[in-house]
C-alpha cells in the first residue's frame, strides 16, 4: 500500500514570496503519478499541477512548479509571486499506474498567504 | 463543459433518518468516486466505480453505507441509518481515461444532528 506524507500541517508566505511545501511518499511502484490539488474556503477540490514518474523533468503550471525526487520519494510544490487567491488546504496525492485511478492523498497543507 | 454535479449542497438532518447523497459524473467518465472528509481523518475513498460497476467499496465504513450506480450519469450515497458521526463533507469525483487525474464535484456538507 502507498502512504503519502505532508509534515507541514499549517505555513505562511507574504503576498509576492515564494512559498514551497513538502510531500513524500512511500511506494514500491516504478510506474505512477503524482498531483497537487487546492482546497480553497470554498470547499473545491482544484488540481493543481500533475507529474509523471518516468519523466525526469519537473512540471511547471504558470506559477506553480513541482521539484520531483523519484529516488528520495520527495514531490514538493513550489509557489511563486504568492498571491491572495492562493490560501488554501494543499492536497500532495499518489496514483498507481493502471490501478483504476485511484488517488492516496496526504492529509494537507494549510497555506495561509498573508497581504 | 458542465463539471461534476453533486446535490444538495448541504444537508441537515436528524440522527435515525436516511441521508441521500446524488452525483453526476463529467460526461463520458466511466470511473466516480465517492469521498468522505473530516478533520480527524482527511480524505478516505470509501468506494468506486467502473462503468457503473463498484470495482472496490473496501472504504465504506459499514453497512449503513451504500452506493449504487444504475446509469452512467449518475449516482447515489445512501446513509441509513443516520449517526452524528457520519457528519461531514462528502465528494464525489470523476475521471474519463486511464491514468488520468479526477475532476471533483463541490462536495456535500452533511450534518447529522
């Protein structure tokens, strides 16, 4: 079974810094995906950004950029130009490939972005 | 596109009734799953489905718990008995291909009184 893990349970970053939070994970697979996923107060689950575990390159959405250790098992977000819009609970989640998608998520990430 | 549908929004209720929760998936999805988070616990899967068949209810926590898929466009959580702990936000999520990430509905706040 797969466990994935956030050890940050709450962070703050003044608007316009860079923030970057944790994940890891615990997998004998070769062949999976990783994935962010926000929570604003609003209650939506948003995916944020998404990584394959045989592409080395790390994956970039405009503000958002992951730093993938496949050997150290670490899948950290990196947030930059931090704004207000993105307090949320962050959500580090595993997938097995071809395991009928289903996610193992971590228990999240407070982020609070402070004007 | 529309996104995943989920309703009511919220629902209050008395312990001892039955709890109905409806989802409908994106269009052409064939895999939804149903969530349940709390404080205590996050996120739990508690089961899931493939063209409309529950491939793995390991999740749903007894047996006051069920979930039926009849069509492929929709959905039902059934709680029944009620009890004040299964107060909570319930997701439901759909996703269309293999390996491919899940797109959630906006959840359904349950209070059981």
């Amino acid at each position: 079974a797969q466990t994935v893990t956030q050890s940050q349970p709450e962070m703050s970053v003044q608007e316009a810094e860079t923030v970057t939070l944790s994940c890891t994970y615990d997998t004998s697979e070769n062949n999976y995906y990783l994935f962010w996923y926000k929570q604003p107060p609003s209650r939506q689950m948003i995916l944020v950004i998404r990584q394959e575990a045989y592409k080395q390159q790390n994956a970039t959405e405009n503000r958002f950029s992951v730093n993938f250790q496949k050997a150290a098992k670490s899948f950290s977000l990196k947030i930059s130009d931090s704004q207000l819009g993105d307090t949320a609970m962050y959500f580090c989640a595993f997938m097995k490939r071809y395991a009928g998608n289903m996610l193992t998520f971590g228990g999240g990430t407070r982020l609070m972005v402070k004007p | 596109d529309a996104g995943v549908i989920q309703s009511p929004r919220h629902e209050v209720t008395e312990m001892g009734q039955e709890v109905t929760l409806r989802c409908k998936p994106i269009s052409g999805h064939d895999y939804l799953f149903w969530y349940r988070q709390t404080m205590m616990r996050g996120l739990e899967l508690l089961i899931y489905f493939n063209n409309n068949v529950p491939i793995d209810d390991s999740g749903m926590p007894e047996d006051r718990f069920s979930a039926k898929m009849p069509n492929a466009s929709f959905s039902t959580l059934k709680i029944q008995p009620s009890e004040p702990r299964d107060s909570a936000v319930y997701f439901c999520a759909s996703t269309g291909r293999v390996n491919q990430p899940q797109h959630f509905g906006d959840g359904t706040r349950l209070s059981i009184l």
